[in-house]
C-alpha cells in the first residue's frame, strides 16, 4: 500500500535547482553593478563579486534545501556572521530587499513562491540592520 502521508516538497525544488538558484544570484549581482538605486548596497561590496556570487548561490541552494556543501564549507558561519563587520543600515537593507525582489521577479519564479521568498528575505535582511 502507498504511504498517504504528503511529500515535503523544498524551496530549492520548487525553484527548480541550482541553475535557477545562480540565475537569481547572478542577476541580483548585476542589478547591484547595473543599476543606480542600489549604488550604497553596491558600495559595501568588493570591485569582483564573483566570489560572492559563488558564495550567495551555495549559501541559497542549502538554504533552500539543496545540497548542504556551503554549510559543510563553512562550519559555524551563517548570513549573519558572514556580514556582522559592515555597517549595514535600513537604506541598505532595503536596496538589497528590493534587488533580490527584482532578481526572483525577473526570473519568472511562481508568484506564491517569489511572496514567501521575499517575506523571509526581508526578515533577514532587516535582523541584519546595525543601529
């Protein structure tokens, strides 16, 4: 007899896996180099993002429910250790907020899915905030 029981389905396979996970990553990025309303956002990070943008997708993809190797990588280390050295402020974390919408937006994710994203997106993004 067939197990009734629902089948947990992950983010990281709702959004479809890791090429979308980069997809979203890189155009965030490029939203960040790309575009003058994030200029302060911009400003905290390196002149080369590859090794963020190699250390947000992995970060995301475990994150999400994917392969855990960014954590595995990284014992002990999490978003909010990762940024606990800048100085990041409510302009800041709301550019990063909006250009991580705009990313997901972009990358034609299921809207239900792209709402609860940003929902958790913008807690994290605001835990971040220094005062």
């Amino acid at each position: 007899m067939a197990d009734p029981r629902p089948v947990d389905i992950t983010p990281y396979e709702l959004l479809g896996g890791a090429e979308t996970v980069k997809r979203i990553v890189d155009r965030f990025y490029d939203l960040m180099d790309e575009d003058p309303a994030f200029v302060r956002l911009r400003a905290m990070h390196a002149d080369d993002l590859t090794p963020m943008r190699a250390s947000l997708t992995g970060f995301l993809i475990g994150w999400s429910g994917g392969p855990r190797s960014w954590f595995e990588q990284n014992p002990g280390r999490c978003m909010m250790s990762a940024h606990a050295k800048l100085a990041i402020d409510e302009e800041t974390a709301a550019q990063w907020r909006r250009a991580m919408a705009r990313a997901i937006a972009e990358c034609s994710i299921d809207e239900t899915l792209a709402e609860r994203l940003n929902e958790v997106f913008a807690r994290m993004a605001g835990a971040m905030v220094r005062h």
